[in-house]
C-alpha cells in the first residue's frame, strides 16, 4: 500500500506541476474577472473540498466507498479555471476536505488522507486532459459540443476514480479487482448523472446569472436526499440478501462445517476485515475458528481464551441457547466504519441463527456419539472389548460366505481351566481382570484377517480363514497335555515352552498350542501371581460345509475332550459328539442319583507306609455307576457339579458315605483316616462345618479320623468366610491335607496361611522323578519340608517299582498308587486294611502289588 500510495502521489505532483508550467491566457469574458490566480485556485480548491465533505458512503466487500460530488466540482473547475491549474486546486481541496473528514467521523491516518488526496488529484488530472482535448471549457458558453466535452471528462473521472479505489481495496483485501471495480461503478452510476447535471447547471447559471445559485442548494439537498436513500436501499438489499444466503449455509451436521459457515457468512454480510468465532466445548474448553479477507478459515484449541484487543471498531455478540452458552461472535470491522444500530440488528439475528446451528450440531454429534457406541456395544463384549458371541458369529458367516466351498478354515474354542475357582477364592474382580489380560494376550496374537471374540464366561473363539497347504490328518488328534516343566520350591518357575511346535503338525493345533504356551506364561491377578491354563477344541472344515454355529458346536466337543483327556488341546472328533450332547441331561441325572443309593459309590485307595506296609489312610474317590452311560469316573462329571446348585448336596452326600464306611471300620477295629478331596466352592458355604459336624456325630466317628484334601487355591483369597469356614473346621479336630502339592500358584504361602497335617506330592513330579533332576528335587525338598514342620508327606500316583525305590532314597515315608493298590469298593477295603495292620504288626514286610499292577 505504501508503494501504491508514494507512486499515486507522485503522479499528483507532477500533474500538479506540470499544470502550473503550463502558461494559460483568461478570456476576455472571464466570468471571475480580474480575480487574482491564486484567490481564483482557493475558490476552485473550495469547491473540490465541498464536494468531499457532502460524500455519501456503501460498503463494497470489506470496505466502504465514498460517493462524492467530485464530477460536478470536476465541470465547475474546467469553467472556472485554466486547466493546467485544475490538478493544484483539487489536491489543495481534496486535501482540505479529506483532513476534516478524517479527524471527525473517519479518524483515518494520515497516509490514507495523502493517499485519497492524491488519486482524486491524478483522476482529475486525466479528466481535465481528455475534457480539454474536446473542446475549451474555461469561460466558454455551453454548447452541445462544450458538454460534450464536459461528460466525457466527468466520465473518464469516474472511471480512474473507480479504478484506483477498486486496486487500494484488492491490494488491501486481496479481493478480485473487477469485482470491487464493477461493484463501485454500480453504486455510483446514479450519483454521477446527477452530478454531470448539476455542474452544467452551474455552468449555466454562472454564464446568464450568477444569482440563480440561491436556488441550487435545496435542489442539491434534495438530490443529496434522493442519492443517499437508494444507497441505503441498496445496502440494506445487498446486507439481507448476503445475510440469507450466510444463515442457509448454517445447515450443517458437524460442528467444523457450521462454523466454517458461520464466519465466512459474518465475513460477507457484514463487509469485515475478519471475524472470530470461539466455541465452548462440553469439557469446558473452547475452539477458536478464524478468518480474515480473502484468508482460509483456521481454527485452534484454546487453553485460555485472551482479552479481545482494543482498537479496531468490534462487534461483538454472545451465543446463546436459553440459559447455556454455545460461543461468541466477534466482526472485525474496518477503520473507516462506524458500526450502527442496523449493523447490531443484523449481527444479533445473525448470532442466534449460529448458535441455533452451533447447538444443533452439537446434539447431532453427541447422537452420532451415543450411537456409535451403541452399535459398538451392541457388537463388542464390554469387558475385553472383543466382539461378543452374536459378532463372532455374523462376522464369521460373513467371512465364511466370501470363501469357496472346500476353502479350509479352522475354529479355536478356548476355555480357561479353573477359572470358576479363581472367581470364588479371588473374587468376582479378580476374574475379570484375568478375562482381560487373557483378551490382550489373545489379541496380540491375533493375525490379520482372524476373527477373535469373547463367547461369553471364560470362553474365547479364533476362526482362522488363511490356512497354509498343510494337510489336515483325516483322524482326530486326541487331547495332548503340554509338556510340563517342573516347578521348584518355594516359587514356582515360569512355563517355559515358547519354542517352535513340529512342522508336521496340522497349522490349527500348532496355533492353538502356540496360544496355550503364550497364555501360561504367569502373570498377576489382584495381587497373585498365577498362570493362565487353558483348553482348547479345534475344529476344521470346508468354508461351504458348516455354519459358525454348527463349528462352534464341534469346537465346543473338541474342548471337552481336550479338558476329558487331561490336556491342552483336541481336535474334533464326530465319534464323540452324540455323547457330548447328553451332557445337557447330566445335571438332571445326576440329581436322580443323589435321590437313590445305588449310583454313586466309593472307591477306597489306601496309603501306606513305605517302611513298615501299615496303612497311613484311605482316600474316597467317587465312582457314578449310571444306568445308561454306564461306569463315569469324576472327571466326568464333577466340574459340571461344581458349577451348579448341586454342590452342597453333592458334597454332604460324599461325606456321609465316607463317614459310614469309616464307622463300619471303627467296628472291625480299625483306626485309619480317610481322605475326601473338598471343592474350593464348598469353603464359600458358611454351613460346611455345621453340616459335618452332624455327619461326624449321627456316624460317631472321631474328627481326627477325617482328612479333607483341599487345593491351594482356595487361600488365595482374602475372603473372610474361607478362613472362618477353615478355623471352624480346624477346631473341630478335622484334619487338613494340601492336595496336588507344588503346582498352585504360591506353596509356601499356602503353608503360612493354613496350618495342615499333609502334604501329597502331585503325581507329574512323582512319575518325571526318574528321568528329571527338576522333578526329583521337588519331591526331596517337599519330604525336606515336611519334616521340618512335622507334617505327613504322601506321594501320589506311585505305578512302578522303581519309583517306589526312589521315593524310599529320596526319604518319603508314605505313598500311594497303582503299584500299591487300585481304588476298591468299600466291601473289600477291610480285609485289606486288616492285612496291612497284621503284616506291619508281625514285622513281615512283602511286596505291596495289586493284581495287575506293574
């Protein structure tokens, strides 16, 4: 703008110099006489300055334009004066003019007085050339030709004054020049007819009499009047007319679209330099969408939202909807504009048109909100965050109908082992957060391309569409344990199995045994360290040849087989499935056989003592002889006891039938203990200690003559009603025995937690001792630890020999297995027990074997 303005100004000079050099003759008529050159500039400088001071203005974009009488003034100089001295008198006025302008309602700089002064100077200066190029003007009569002349110089005035206001506010704005140029013609093409006729006019009067002139100023007023009433009309059209095409572009959905619209609309309604619009945010903080002429709307985040800045006139306006403020609204408006009543009118409307827009978009967003998250809690577990089973199964069809027929795909159904005991001993948080470590650790392992939810409970799915051309075996692969890695005392050392499985393994058991491995490595849960163990089914089938739901069904058999076997992993086997189905009626059958006597039974296994062949005591294994499944060992049914209502009945019903073959020994004169494995739910049930001590009292059997074989696990918790029920029985005199011994998750603070009489040694480490220097130091450090605190150590599972031999060397006193005896009915166990106690009395020690044994 400074360059513009020195080159304009240059101009003006020059024009005005080079005028002055001109020489110039006065006709003889002169209609100011003998009036001295520069009384007769001052008369003509007068002139161009009143015709500045009666300006009417209009906002063109970002900026207002003046609309003088500076045409009329234009045809009265060329009569008045030579025209080489015209360029000196309009700076002088136009200067004079402007300066006024400037100090009372403008309140411009200045570089912009110089700057106007100067245009208006070289526009006159063009004017006046091509004027005086069509005839004479000064003192001349007018003729057709003369106002010729004169219309042809007042237009080509308007034209340069047009031109160079239209390049200041390009420049200025960055704005298309044509348009402000058109724009600025348009609003002023009324104004300058008038103008050309009133400078004739005035012509015309000085050359017949002067004093007509008296009569001019109402006929000006009244022009005036007329002028400044269309320009406003047509302001007021343009405003409104920009102000609905602002506040239709407010429809929008998205809080960024609105506003985006909101400050562009405020930016052409209201013909500003820039507009800020700050918009609060439901967390409190607030979004701050800019734009200035000709600039990109930007926006920011504001910590703090700064004072408005004092200077350039404001307008500023909060937006409200009822009593919630949505934001505010402030218009930069150019110096030169005095904002009016009109300018409040229209930006108020203009604000509750944006904040109705704002507040719509933000409950469209907080919809958009709700509803995605309904849809994605309508698909997605809320406690893993995986899908949940209705997904997993849409999701899988989908993937399964994108597939060819015979195109092989895998189901992994996983199941976490134990985990009703982690809920009960841990509680119900504990079990949650172990859901959730399980669904990362799942996820991690997830590839692209799988599809992984939580089924519901403990139960996992993977469905694997991309299997490597690896033949599938046409047998199922029966339930395969890990390979275990002994766990030393006192704490239990990591499952290390991470390594590579078998390339001939089939991919879909490689990666469920893969998951298996990743699974156990230990981790924390509420405070315990524990690893995951779990059970996997797998089933693989044609894309073409099963739906999600029949896949699952086989993935849900293979599981059970998997969990059946006493290991990690199965594969589908059909051979099976009919008699998994009939798992749905166990429950009710197993509550038919609680109601007779004749179905479930005991099987009594002695323990014995190593030196002398005396036995230690018997434990009670329960046996269902079931009328059309025929004969079921407990891992056939009891987990499914255990996650019923049927486990207090269950568990009364095993005690009392314990406690009577005890009785029946006290008869025969026998004092052995007998041994009960207890479920870690029975220690939630407050009246276990009540009920047994009835058992004991209607059996008349001493409490010390009844061991209750419990895990490690059931301490674990911090729930007060395990250690009462566990004190309770204590005090009764009831033994206590740790089953399975070295392979919870923390033996040693099972032993400082509850005061036991025995410790059995878990069968993997008995039957791994002969071939595993891990194994055997288990065994010596849990005897070692035994004897310390004088508790009885009894090795279980004990099948050879040799692993007799080596339990005699590594100092257990006490065993009990197949290599001994094989779990027996109660009607044989007396004369058994009867033989061990005369043999041990008589000192004859013979090789303890049952029939069949190795």
């Amino acid at each position: 703008m400074l360059v513009l303005t020195a080159a304009v100004l240059a101009a003006a000079l020059a024009a005005a110099g080079a005028g002055l050099a001109v020489p110039a003759q006065l006709p003889p008529d002169d209609p100011l006489g003998s009036v001295e050159p520069l009384v007769r500039i001052a008369i003509v400088a007068g002139v161009f300055a009143l015709a500045q001071l009666a300006r009417l203005r209009f906002r063109v974009a970002t900026g207002m334009v003046s609309v003088t009488w500076g045409e009329a003034a234009l045809v009265i100089g060329l009569y008045l004066m030579p025209a080489g001295w015209l360029p000196v008198a309009a700076l002088v006025g136009a200067g004079l003019g402007w300066g006024l302008l400037s100090i009372f309602p403008d309140r411009r700089s200045v570089v912009e007085v110089v700057h106007i002064a100067a245009s208006l100077t070289a526009a006159v200066a063009v004017a006046t050339t091509v004027a005086t190029a069509f005839g004479a003007p000064l003192g001349a009569g007018l003729t057709p030709a003369l106002a010729t002349a004169l219309l042809l110089g007042a237009l080509t005035y308007l034209l340069a004054t047009g031109w160079l206001a239209a390049l200041t506010m390009s420049l200025r704005h960055r704005l298309p020049m044509g348009q402000l140029l058109l724009r600025a013609l348009r609003g002023k093409l009324l104004m300058f007819v008038g103008n050309v006729l009133v400078g004739l006019a005035v012509v015309t009067i000085l050359e017949h009499s002067p004093r007509w002139l008296l009569v001019l100023p109402p006929v000006w007023w009244l022009l005036q009047q007329t002028y400044d009433q269309r320009l406003r009309a047509d302001d007021e059209r343009r405003t409104w007319r920009a102000f609905a095409e602002a506040t239709s572009t407010l429809n929008q959905l998205d809080e960024r679209d609105v506003a985006t619209a909101g400050v562009s609309g405020a930016l052409a309604v209201f013909g500003a330099d820039g507009v800020d619009l700050d918009v609060a945010r439901g967390d409190g903080r607030w979004r701050r969408y800019s734009v200035t002429a000709g600039g990109p709307v930007t926006d920011q985040d504001l910590v703090v939202r700064p004072q408005r800045e004092i200077g350039d006139p404001v307008l500023s306006r909060p937006l409200e909807i009822g009593n919630a403020q949505v934001g505010e609204l402030r218009v930069r408006l150019p110096r030169s504009v005095v904002p009016g009543e009109r300018d409040q009118d229209v930006l108020s409307a203009f604000a509750d048109a944006l904040a109705a827009a704002l507040h719509d978009a933000a409950s469209h967003q907080e919809l958009r909100i709700m509803a995605a998250q309904s849809s994605y809690e309508a698909v997605h577990d809320p406690l893993t965050k995986l899908v949940n089973r209705a997904a997993m199964l849409s999701k899988g069809d989908l993937a399964l109908h994108r597939l060819g027929h015979d195109h092989p795909v895998a189901l992994l159904l996983l199941d976490i082992n134990n985990f009703k005991e982690v809920n009960d001993t841990l509680g119900h948080a504990a079990g949650d957060e172990l859901l959730q470590v399980t669904a990362r650790r799942l996820q991690e392992l997830r590839c692209d391309g799988e599809v992984l939810g939580r089924l519901g409970g403990d139960e996992f799915a993977l469905l694997i569409t991309s299997l490597p051309a690896t033949p599938v075996p046409a047998t199922p692969v029966p339930a395969t344990p890990l390979p275990a890695t002994p766990l030393p005392l006192p704490v239990a050392t990591e499952l290390n199995i991470f390594g590579e499985w078998p390339a001939s393994l089939p991919y879909p058991l490689r990666r469920a045994r893969e998951i298996v491995a990743q699974l156990a490595a230990p981790t924390e849960v509420a405070g315990v360290r524990m690893s995951v163990e779990a059970s996997v089914g797998v089933v693989v089938a044609g894309a073409g040849t099963a739906d999600m739901t029949e896949l699952l069904r086989r993935a849900d058999i293979a599981m059970y087989q998997a969990k059946a076997g006493g290991g990690s992993v199965a594969s589908y086997d059909s051979s099976q499935d009919a008699a998994s189905t009939d798992q749905l009626a166990l429950l009710a059958e197993l509550r038919e056989a609680l109601a007779s006597d004749d179905q479930l039974m005991l099987a009594l296994q002695p323990a014995v003592d190593l030196a002398t062949g005396a036995p230690t005591g018997v434990e009670a294994l329960i046996r269902w002889r079931h009328p059309r499944r025929g004969r079921l060992g407990p891992v056939d049914f009891v987990r499914t006891v255990e996650g019923s209502e049927l486990l207090g009945p269950f568990t009364r019903y095993v005690i009392d039938k314990a406690l009577a073959v005890a009785a029946d020994w006290a008869r025969h004169g026998l004092d052995v203990p007998i041994s009960i494995n207890l479920s870690a739910r029975s220690l939630l049930d407050p009246r276990l200690p009540a009920e047994v001590a009835e058992s004991l009292r209607r059996h008349q059997v001493p409490a010390h003559r009844l061991v209750l074989e419990i895990t490690e696990t059931v301490v674990m918790s911090e729930l007060g009603v395990i250690d009462e029920v566990l004190s309770e029985l204590r005090a009764m005199g009831i033994q206590l025995a740790v089953d399975d011994f070295g392979t919870g998750f923390s033996s040693l603070t099972f032993l400082t937690r509850v005061p036991v009489d025995e410790l059995k040694v878990d069968r993997s480490f008995v039957m791994a001792m002969a071939d595993s220097p891990e194994a055997a130091a288990i065994v010596r450090s849990t005897v070692g630890l035994g004897r310390e605190l004088g508790l009885r150590v009894v090795a279980e599972g004990v099948e050879t020999a040799d692993q007799r031999a080596a339990l005699v060397e590594l100092g257990c006193t006490a065993a009990q297995g197949y290599h001994f005896f094989r779990p027996m009915p109660s009607d044989k166990i007396v004369t058994v027990l009867r033989s061990q106690l005369d043999s041990a009395q008589q000192a004859r020690i013979f090789p303890l074997r049952a029939d069949g044994a190795s």
